[in-house]
C-alpha cells in the first residue's frame, strides 16, 4: 500500500515539474524528427551539384523552402521553354534550370550531334554550361538549314536575292513576324502576322485582330522576327511551342494626331495611311479604330537580318566605301540600274526596269543628283492594270481604288545596292498636262505617283491614250547628296559650290 502511495506521488510530481517547462517535452520529439529528415536525407543518392538541401523551417512553408533535388526533379518533368522562364524567377532557380542534368538529354534531342565527345565533355566544365552549348548548336544547325537555299548569285533581274530563294530559306525556318505596339504606359500588345505575300523586290507582312489597341494609345511600333531555335530532325519542322529568338527589323514612331486627315486612299469603310520605313495602318472611318496593319521589307539582306539580329539592335551590313574619296561630281553618277514595280499585296500592276540610267553634269535641284530616266518630251509604251487594293480583317473585307504598294531598287555602277523602297502610295489625277499637247491623250487618265525618304525620291507619270495604250510619260528619281556622300565616303557637291 505504501508502495502505491509512493508511485502515485512521484508520478504526481513528475507531470507537475513538466508541465511547467513545457519546452523539455519537445526535446525527445525534435530530437527523433531530426534523425528522421537526417535519414531521409541519406536515401537521397543522386542529385545535382547545384542542388542544395534546405532545412524546413517551422511555421508557414514556401515555395523556397522545397529541397533543392526536389526542385530539380519538378524541373526535369519542364519542357525547353519553361525552363528557360524558371530560370528568369529568382537567383535560386536560374541555377537549377541550367544546370547540366537538366539540358543533357535536351542537348541530345535537339542538338543533333552523334558525338557523345560532344555530350559529355570535359570534366571542368561549369555545371551550367549545357545550355548554352545547347543553344549555340541548335543556332548552327538551324542557320546550316536556312542558307543553303540562298546562292551566292544575286538576280540578274533586280539584283537582290531570288524571291523563291528567299521564300523558301525563311519557311525552312519556320519564321514568323511579329509586331509589337508600345503604348503610353509602356505596355505591349504584341501580334502575329497573318499573311506573308513575297514579291519580286520585297514582301508584305499584314495583322489583324479583332482586339487592336486605341490608336491614341500607341507611341512606338517594333518589328520583329521569331526564328525557332529546336526542331524535330525527322520532319525538319519547328517544335511546337518551343523557344526561339527575336531579330529587330524595324522601329518606327507613331503619333495618331501627325496621321490623322492624311490618308493616301480609302473606300467606304476603311482610311489607308502611308508611313515612313514601309509602314502602311487601314483605320475604320467609324469609331477610328486600327482594322489593320501592313509592312513592306526590301529582299535586300532580309534573312541576314532575320537571323542575324538581337532583340535590342537590328543586323546591319557593312558597305565598303569608294577608294576615291575625291570623286568629282563633273564625272557624274554614270551606268545606275533601276527596277520599279507598281502592285498590290498579291497581285503585280506595272513593272518595269530601266538600265544606263544617269546623272549627267550639273543634273542637280536643291541638294539632289537628278536622273532623268523618261524625259517629259519622251514616252514609253508600257502594260499596266487598273489599280486596285484589295483588303481584308476577321469580318471584313473591300477595295481601295487608286491606291498601290510601289516597290523600288536602284543599283549604281558596281551593281550593288543604293538604294531599296516599298511602301504605299497614293495615284494621283495629274492635271499638269503641258509639254505633252503632241500626244492625243485623256486627260482625265493622266496620273501620277510620288514617293520620298531620306535617301532619295522618284516621280512616275503615267498617260492613257484614247486608243486605250498606255505611256509612261515622266520618271524622275533624285538622290539625297547627304545620301550619296554616306554611300561612297565622298564629298559630292555641284560644281557651284566651293
């Protein structure tokens, strides 16, 4: 009995000294959690060397408090291009989603290297030097692919790269155009082209959608190229949703209020506006908002540009300046090429190209070397269409009459290329009829078509007669002396001038 009396109390007193310092309960507990997580952290036995264990803290847990190998085990399950965005979220995860475990069976798939030299490497490579490898190879492969289907040879006709050439490198490349309008909050509305239309001397990119930004909002319009970087070596084809990069072609200001009340043309429904660098945007009449948005490109160099270029700076390529840096404007400019071309985003309306073409001595208006390639006094028969523009947008589609896409390349003595243009412009009812009252023409079938950019500018007059021919009655185009200085490293200047 006294037994009993004596364990009860010293149990009594046991629970009474514990329960006022609770925190020695936990100290067995804790200690066996501890062994637990040491254990299981022993069963672990392969992992990166990037991949660090980190203890769970008590209380609330975060996405940071996962274990590094588990992470990595997450990121092994991540296609090529979500890795690519985790290791954009923080420093912690930029070193898990490079690792090498990671991109190792990624170089293999997509490389399409045999050499497991060439997988491996050598042991002092950095952990996280897979990816770029990677990349560097598959942008190899890739431009290996593209290039091939561009020759050496250049056109007789224009002088630039083929048309199919071209055509066909950038489909091999699975490229498409995309077109990033900045607004005044410094947002993006970023869009990809609908229709690609390849020409002789250029192409023609067009979007639209049926949520386009307000015309008021946007300050600054980007081109850009998204050329695939991994494709599946069976089909050649891109793979789906896979990364790429970004080629800047073009940038060009935008100010609704410096448009507004210019059109070049228009029907019913829509307004078409011309500006600088090829940009052309159809604006509906109701409510002024963007129906659509199209953009001319020269073939000059184009894939160069398109592969070649960053997401920050465009790919431009070096011209080599005249050796004769004091050339003589008394010699003038001799023996230039020019290729005009009139036409719609389809379909060609006038084309036509002019040889020997030069400027003489003293050829000069107001900063300007003059060519006159069809004098006033002069006419060339010539078979052109009427001039339509066709359009389109998600729900509607019209024609604009009196409207066209003028295409241009000016080749100088070398062949090599001055000068590229391709941008809409508007044809114009010509009521100047002088100098031409020995033809027997309709005067309401005189036009005209004038274009100028910072190189250069040209003027096209064109004549129908009753009989129903054509004649191209005036062509005039004027190079920049700024324009021609830049091009040769020379000082050309009218002879007045000292």
């Amino acid at each position: 009995m006294s037994k009993n009396i004596q364990h009860r109390d010293h149990l009594s007193s046991y629970l009474t000294k514990h329960r006022k310092n609770p925190q020695k309960n936990e100290g067995y507990a804790q200690a066996s959690k501890d062994g637990e997580k040491s254990n299981e952290r022993m069963k672990v036995t392969k992992y990166s060397k990037a991949a660090s264990y980190k203890a769970t803290k008590r209380g609330k847990m975060t996405i940071h408090d996962i274990p590094g190998e588990i992470m990595m085990d997450i990121f092994s399950y991540l296609l090529p291009q979500d890795l690519i965005l985790a290791s954009q979220v923080c420093k912690k995860w930029h070193g898990l989603a490079n690792d090498n475990a990671l991109w190792r069976p990624i170089f293999k798939k997509y490389s399409g290297t045999r050499s497991n030299r060439s997988e491996t490497g050598p042991k002092h490579r950095s952990i996280e030097s897979m990816k770029q490898e990677c990349m560097t190879r598959c942008v190899q492969q890739r431009n290996k692919r593209v290039f091939k289907h561009l020759r050496k040879r250049r056109s007789p006709y224009t002088g630039l790269q083929e048309a199919k050439e071209v055509e066909q490198a950038l489909r091999t490349a699975g490229m498409t155009f995309e077109l990033v309008m900045i607004d005044t909050d410094d947002r993006e509305h970023t869009l990809g082209h609908q229709d690609v239309f390849y020409h002789t001397m250029s192409i023609s990119i067009r979007w639209f959608s049926l949520e386009m930004p307000s015309l008021r909002s946007i300050k600054e319009v980007h081109l850009y190229s998204k050329n695939p970087l991994f494709y599946n070596h069976s089909t050649g084809k891109p793979v789906k949703d896979g990364p790429y990069q970004r080629s800047l072609l073009l940038t060009q200001e935008f100010k609704w209020t410096d448009m507004k009340g210019k059109a070049v043309g228009g029907d019913e429904v829509i307004s078409l506006y011309s500006l600088p660098q090829g940009l052309s945007v159809a604006v509906y009449k109701e409510g002024e908002e963007m129906a659509f948005v199209s953009w001319g490109l020269s073939l000059d160099n184009l894939v160069q540009q398109c592969m070649y270029g960053t997401n920050e700076e465009t790919y431009s390529v070096s011209e080599s300046k005249c050796l004769d840096s004091g050339i003589s404007s008394r010699h003038g400019l001799l023996d230039y090429q020019l290729t005009v071309q009139l036409r719609s985003l389809r379909k060609e309306h006038w084309d036509d190209q002019f040889r020997h073409v030069d400027c003489r001595e003293g050829a000069f208006d107001e900063g300007y070397a003059v060519f006159s390639v069809v004098k006033p006094d002069q006419r060339v028969k010539i078979n052109t269409e009427e001039f339509v523009f066709p359009w389109k947008t998600d729900i509607f589609k019209g024609k604009v009459k009196n409207v066209a896409i003028l295409d241009l390349t000016l080749l100088d003595e070398g062949n090599n290329v001055f000068w590229t243009a391709s941008s809409l412009v508007k044809i114009e009812k010509n009521k100047e009829i002088s100098k031409m009252f020995d033809f027997d023409y309709q005067y309401d079938s005189i036009i005209s078509v004038k274009y100028a950019d910072s190189t250069g500018k040209i003027s096209i007059q064109i004549c129908k007669m009753d009989s129903g021919d054509t004649y191209l009655t005036n062509l005039t185009i004027s190079l920049s002396l700024a324009a021609i200085d830049d091009r040769f490293g020379t000082k050309y200047k009218p002879l007045d001038q000292k």
